[in-house]
C-alpha cells in the first residue's frame, strides 16, 4: 500500500515536524553505514549530544563512542565494534532490547530499506519493563502463596484423611446427589468396593447394593427411612453394625457405621441367661403352686374319706361288745374301701400336680354306673345325717365306659358341695337320665346359691362365690371336676339362683373316648 504524500508540500519541513512530533528516537544510516538523520529523542534515549553525532556522523563511530564508554559492557571495544559493524553490514531486521548502564531498557528496531541502509526505532521500554518485571514478581509471590495454600490444604487434607482413618467406625459422606465422595479405611472394610464408586461418582444406594443386593427403596436424598435407613444392619460376614445417618446443612449426607457385633452376642448370651432364669423362675413357681394345689386337694378331697373312716371308728368303739361278726366285717369293709381311695387319690394327685401338661391321663374301663352312684351317694349320707340325699338314677344305663375312680371323685366333690353350701336346708336330689348316646348325672340344692354374674367363673380355680362367705373351702373343687369331665369329653353344667339353690350336670359319653 503506498503513502499519501502531497508533492506540494515542503519536503524538508515535513520531515523535521515527523521527526520532531514522534515518541521514539529515529535514525537513518545509508548503505555504506553513513549517519543520514538523528532526532533529538534518539538522542536522548542513546544519552548522546548533537555535537557527538556531529563529530561521529557514521555508525561506525557512533558505537565505537557507545563502546569506549561501557554501554556495550565489559570487554574489547574494538571487538564489540567489529561485532556490530559485521551484523550491521548484513541490513537484517533486527528487534532487541539493550540495557543501559543506568538501567534505562531501549528498545531498538531495524528496518533495512531497498536501496540500502536501515531505519532504526528507539523506544523507552524502562516504565513496561519495570511493570512487567514488578507483574512477574507479584506472580511469582502469589504463586508462591497459592502454592504455600496448597501444601496447607493438602497437609490439612492429610491430617482430615488420618483422623477420620483413625476413627474406629465406618465414615462415608455422600454430596446432595447422593454420589458417594469421601470414605474412611474402615468403610473400606465394610463395602470393599466403594473407591469404584468414588472414582466414578457412583451412588451410595449402588455402594449399598454391593454388599445388600437384595434391597431396594426410594431415591437415595429421601432415603433417611426405609431399606437404607438409621437402625441395626446385619451383614452377610456375620457382622452387625448400627447405622446413623445425618443430613448436613448443604445437603450432603453423612453416614456412620458402628460395629456392634460383641454387643449383640453379649446381648444374645445375657437373653440366653435371662430367658433361661425365667424358665427356671417359672418351673419354680410351678412347682410351688404345684406344691400347694397339692395339699389343698389333699385338703378338699380327703375330707370325706377321713369322715367315712372317722364314723365307722366311733361306732365300732361304741358297740364293740353288740355288733355283729357280719356288720363289724361291713364297718371294716367301709373303712378300707375309704383307705383305698385315699392312696388312689393321693397317687393320682401326685401323677396330675407332676404333669406338665398340666392334665390328668383317664384308665378308663367298662364301669357299672347305676352301682357307682349308688355307693358314692349311700357312703356320703352316713356320715351327713342331718341331710337327705334322694337318689333317682333309675333311667341311668346300667354301664358305661369311664375312669372310675376320677369319676367317683367328680360326683363325690359335687355332693359334697351341695351338702356344704346347704346349711339349713337339708334336701339334695341326685338324679341320672341318658339321652343320645350319652348320660347325665344332676346333683341339685336348696342352698345358698351363686349370682348370675359369677356363674361363668364358678370354675375358675381358687373362685368361690361371694354367697360362700363363712364356708370353709378351696376353690379347686370345681376346677378339677371340669378338668376330669372335659378330659372325658363330657361337659359341666352349673344353674343357680341366689337363696333357692344350685343344680350341677354332669353330661358324658356313655362309650368314652378320652380327649386328645
């Protein structure tokens, strides 16, 4: 592109403005390396004067000038010359910076023109030299700076990494995504492949997985309940470890891993030893209650053999002298028949306290029932003479299959209820009917009877009616009579009326088949 020049203007006047207006020094050298022009800011920023380019009007001796006086450093001014004179001579663009010896930076651009020669560019670059050099210290010192932070963080990182290491639960922090970024070596330990995951910004919900493959649930950032939430876990090594889990303020999720595998088994060995004491406790309590069961049926039952035994005593006592070889033979016969159901009794009471299952096992057999009550009802009337029991059993068949003796027991008990519980009244009827393949046996009293209200517990052991104040008696009476007749697959009944009296049924099968 070529210059705009007006060919009427003053071509020396031109010159002088350009080379008098412009920031930096120029010179102009011919091609035989003849100084052609020096404006005054090259000569200035050479530190020259107009006389010394006068005197030297060739680039030869204006570096020999430069030389002699150290602007070129220490060494041979006629070979520093020579040196320049040689690259001079070779009119190449040039670009450098030279430092003078009172540290002013110029910065000096060469131009060799067409027909020869060069133009030569010198600016002050001292002020953006200092800048840079100032620039590149600040750099430097901040570079220094950020790298001392560096070495603070990853000394304060080490010394995080090793505490949260030396903490002896399990530590994971997974970010708000749920992406798992930090694990200490003992969640390690827990979940062997978790560093995977860290890698490669898997979840804690997949970490879980690894070892859990089987569990599932919602989005692990609402997951702080539900299949990954707080509680026990027990891991398939056998391991159980508590999880607690905290939500940080930014979201982030903080999961702590407590072994608590010797607590358990401590825990499993005081259950063992504590169930096994209470077993111990209950078969003591038990016994004790087995124990007094016992002497209060002993109590109850025995009652009215000792009074068979007792009346027939006295009256042999009284009529030793008048009774007959035959009648002291049936006085006798009552006596042992009394003896015998007391041994039978405390036999079989001794085999039911003992039983653990808490029942009695029949010996049934093919029984006269008619014969059965009969006896029971005539034995229990001669030793109670102030009442009479009316005894209506023809309807009953005449045998039945059952387990006499328990069965003599259940109607014994009930007689002799309705005897106790009829103080002033003196009537009972004992009265027998089969209807269906079954018998029934009813023992019904005038006596003080049972309020409606308590008729359903009339067979709760230990229960006594509260119309029973004053009256002697256990409370297991009944029970065992339920318990004997149910075992039989029979049923007790119980009506009653307060003031006119009570009436108990018995109902069995007359072919018994003992309950399962």
């Amino acid at each position: 592109m070529a210059h705009y020049i007006n060919r009427d203007c003053d071509a020396w006047a031109l010159l002088e403005c350009l080379v008098s207006s412009v920031h930096q020094g120029i010179t102009v050298v011919d091609k035989d390396l003849n100084i052609d022009l020096f404006n005054n800011e090259a000569i200035r920023l050479l530190d020259l004067s107009p006389e010394i380019v006068a005197q030297t009007p060739t680039f030869e001796g204006l570096i020999r000038y430069n030389a002699e006086r150290g602007d070129y450093g220490p060494g041979d001014p006629d070979e520093q010359v020579a040196e320049r004179i040689a690259i001079a001579k070779k009119f190449e663009p040039h670009d450098f910076v030279r430092e003078r010896p009172d540290g002013t930076r110029i910065r000096i651009q060469g131009t060799p023109m067409s027909n020869g020669g060069f133009v030569t560019i010198y600016t002050d670059v001292t002020e953006e030299y200092r800048q840079k050099t100032e620039l590149e210290d600040a750099r430097e010192r901040l570079e220094g700076r950020l790298s001392e932070s560096s070495r603070e963080l990853d000394r304060n990182r080490d010394l995080l990494l090793n505490a949260i290491n030396a903490i002896s639960d399990g530590l994971g922090i997974a970010n708000p995504r749920g992406e798992v970024i930090l694990a200490n070596d003992k969640m390690r330990k827990i979940y062997p492949r978790i560093d995977e995951f860290i890698d490669n910004k898997g979840s804690a919900v997949d970490v879980i997985r690894t070892v859990f493959p089987e569990k599932t649930g919602r989005n692990f950032e609402n997951d702080d309940e539900g299949p990954f939430g707080d509680g026990e876990w027990r891991f398939p090594d056998g391991r159980w470890y508590k999880v607690t889990r905290t939500r940080a303020s930014d979201g982030s999720l903080i999961s702590v891993y407590s072994d608590v595998t010797s607590y358990k088994e401590q825990h499993a060995v005081l259950q063992s030893h504590t169930d096994e004491l209470i077993r111990h406790l209950r078969k003591e309590k038990k016994l004790t209650e087995m124990q007094r069961e016992f002497v209060s049926m002993a109590s109850h039952e025995f009652r009215t053999p000792l009074a068979i035994i007792d009346s027939n005593a006295q009256r042999m006592a009284r009529k030793i002298d008048k009774l007959e070889p035959t009648m002291v033979m049936d006085r006798i016969t009552n006596i042992r028949q009394s003896v015998e159901r007391m041994q039978y009794l405390i036999t079989r009471f001794l085999n039911f306290s003992q039983s653990q299952s808490g029942e009695v096992d029949l010996q049934t057999e093919d029984t006269a029932i008619r014969d059965l009550v009969d006896r029971v009802c005539r034995s229990i009337q001669s030793v109670n003479k102030n009442h009479d029991i009316h005894i209506d059993i023809s309807d009953l068949p005449e045998n039945a299959t059952l387990d006499p003796k328990l069965f003599e027991h259940c109607l014994n008990n009930i007689i002799s209820n309705a005897i106790k519980y009829s103080p002033e009244r003196k009537n009972i009827w004992v009265t027998g009917s089969q209807i269906d393949g079954s018998f029934q046996i009813s023992v019904r009293d005038e006596g003080v009877g049972i309020p409606t209200d308590e008729i359903p517990k009339i067979f709760n052991r230990y229960f006594r009616a509260s119309t029973s104040s004053g009256i002697a008696g256990t409370g297991i009476g009944l029970n065992m009579t339920e318990m004997i007749i149910q075992k039989h697959n029979g049923k007790v009944d119980v009506d009653s009326q307060v003031g006119e009296g009570t009436t108990v049924t018995m109902t069995l099968p007359t072919a018994v088949r003992a309950a399962a």
